[in-house]
C-alpha cells in the first residue's frame, strides 16, 4: 500500500546507500536481488545507482529526498470545516 498521503519518506543514511550500490556495481548483485535482499522499490536503487556512476561517492552524499505533501490529506479530506479550508488556501499562499 505504501505510506499515507502526506507522510514522510524513508531516509537512508550515505554508507547504507554506498553498500547497496557497491553490491551492485562490485559484487555483480541484480537489482531483484537488492530489492528483496532490503525491501527497497526499484526506482531507488536504481536511481543511487545512477547518480553513483555520474557522480561517485560524492553524489550519493548530496542526495536529498523528495518531501511528501504535507497538504496531501487535507486535499482529500471530504469533511473540510470552513475554517479548515480557509486556512490550507492560507498555507497555500506562503
């Protein structure tokens, strides 16, 4: 199902990410093995996987994850009081 709108992403630390894609590009591991092995969706480690060959080392430290919207639920929310809807366009604007 995946986390619930508006909630935070998961966060990996540099030498997590770099032992990921040293199994990858070193030891010759498939991504369906990575992605078993840590329950991590494809895409990520495709994309550290990606920016590593580009970017070495120093790419994985510069990377910084999406934020989820933190509006997310409210837009979805059927039962917005007045003022609650007043205050997200409010939020909104700043």
């Amino acid at each position: 199902m995946g986390r619930p709108k508006g909630g935070k992403n998961k966060q990996y630390s540099f030498e997590y990410k770099l032992r990921i894609v040293n199994e990858y590009v070193n030891d010759h591991e498939s991504y369906s093995t990575l992605v078993s092995k840590y329950r991590i969706v494809f895409s990520v480690i495709h994309r550290w996987v990606r920016i590593y060959l580009d970017k070495g080392e120093e790419g994985l430290k510069g990377i910084h994850q999406r934020k989820g919207n933190p509006y997310a639920a409210l837009h979805t929310s059927r039962k917005l009081s007045e003022i609650e809807r007043l205050r997200l366009e409010l939020m909104k604007k700043d």
